[in-house]
C-alpha cells in the first residue's frame, strides 16, 4: 500500500541521514539521542521495522540504534523483544551488547519494573550468558529503579540466584549489581551473603564483589 511505500522511502532517507551523522569514533550520546528522536515521533511498529533494517548495518553504532528502536518497540510488538533475546544477544561486539543490556532496561521501564519481574527472572535463567548479563547489567543501579528503590529485597535475591553462574562475565555483574545495592542497604546485603558457602570459588567471586563495601574478604 502506498503508506508502506513511503515509509521504506523513508527508510532509505533516514539510513542515508544516519551514515552521515553518525561519527567514526564510537558515540553512545548520539546513537541514543537518534534513537529517541525516531522513537518520539514513530509508532511502535515503525520502530520494530526499522530496528530489524539498521540492525543489519555494518556501522555496528546504526545497529546499535536498532537495537535500542526494538527495546522501545517490545512492550507493544512481542517481536522485537524475541530479536533481542535470540539475535542480537549473539553478536560478537561487546558494545553492542552493552546496548542490549540497556535496550533491555528500557524495555523494563515501559512494562513497570514490577510487571517485568517474572521476564527479569526468565532473562537471568537463560542459557545464553549475554542474555543473562543483559538483565543483571541493565538495571543497574537495580534500586534506583522504581519498584526495587521500594523493594530492595527483591533485586538481592534475583541476582544472588545468579551466585553460581556458569559465567565468569555474568558473575561480575552480579557482584557489582550487589555491591551497588549495598551502598544504600548495606546491612540487606550483609545478611545475604553471609549466609553463602564461600568454599567454592564461583560463589566467593560474586561474595568479593558484592562485600567490597561491608566487610574484609574471607
């Protein structure tokens, strides 16, 4: 129909215009700013369709504003979010999935950090460990979030299901998570972790992190 003809046409224009705005030198404050400006002024699903078209760029910043135009998408179009969790979460550059951590966050945001507990809790229980770090890393600093500024109780156990996570990368980001929780609710966190069994070595990384602040190390 001619309302989808013109917004491929539009697409052309405004991947035209990205490649001309957007710096060599890696520019988080741009791709941002570009993807909210397109979000401000586009449906849900405009957003979706233009997300999967940059995200096929080989300037990995116009991907990385696809990526953020889905995270805004997905609380309407089930299918962005299912892009970001099973695609992008496969990409090689860690900017990127950086992006995905906050696109995620955003995501989050739109839904209430309240509603999107259970997806929160089925993001840190997937196999990929960059979807598990998208989740973990992107709510930081979780109790600056409405809902766990109130419930703080409520983050510190998501993340500490995570103490024996499988990955070295998503085990950090656990125990900075905690370590940020901690300067507000020290003694929450202090009564955490001091229930865990530090003998193994997965589990006394995340302890080492997250009690930087409280106590000395075992």
């Amino acid at each position: 129909c001619l309302t989808d003809y013109k917004f491929t046409v539009k697409m052309d224009d405004y991947i035209s215009y990205l490649n001309k705005v957007i710096p060599e030198k890696d520019s988080l404050k741009i791709v941002k700013s570009e993807a909210e400006k397109f979000q401000s002024s586009h449906s849900s699903s405009e957003c979706h369709t233009m997300g999967i078209t940059l995200y096929q760029s080989d300037n990995f910043q116009i991907q990385e504003i696809g990526i953020f135009l889905l995270g805004y998408a997905a609380h309407e179009i089930p299918e962005s979010l299912d892009f970001l969790r099973n695609t992008v979460s496969k990409h090689q550059n860690w900017k990127v999935q950086e992006i995905l951590a906050m696109a995620f966050d955003n995501h989050c945001k739109s839904i209430g950090y309240e509603n999107a507990v259970p997806l929160i809790t089925d993001w840190l229980s997937d196999a990929n460990p960059n979807v598990r770090r998208a989740a973990s890393e992107g709510l930081r600093v979780w109790t600056s979030r409405p809902y766990f500024k109130d419930h703080p109780s409520v983050a510190i156990r998501l993340l500490s299901d995570r103490k024996t996570d499988s990955s070295e990368y998503v085990r950090k980001s656990i125990g900075n998570a905690l370590k940020d929780i901690s300067k507000k609710h020290p003694e929450l966190v202090f009564d955490e972790i001091h229930k865990w069994d530090v003998s193994s070595k997965e589990i006394k990384q995340v302890y080492n992190l997250a009690a930087k602040f409280l106590v000395s190390k075992p």
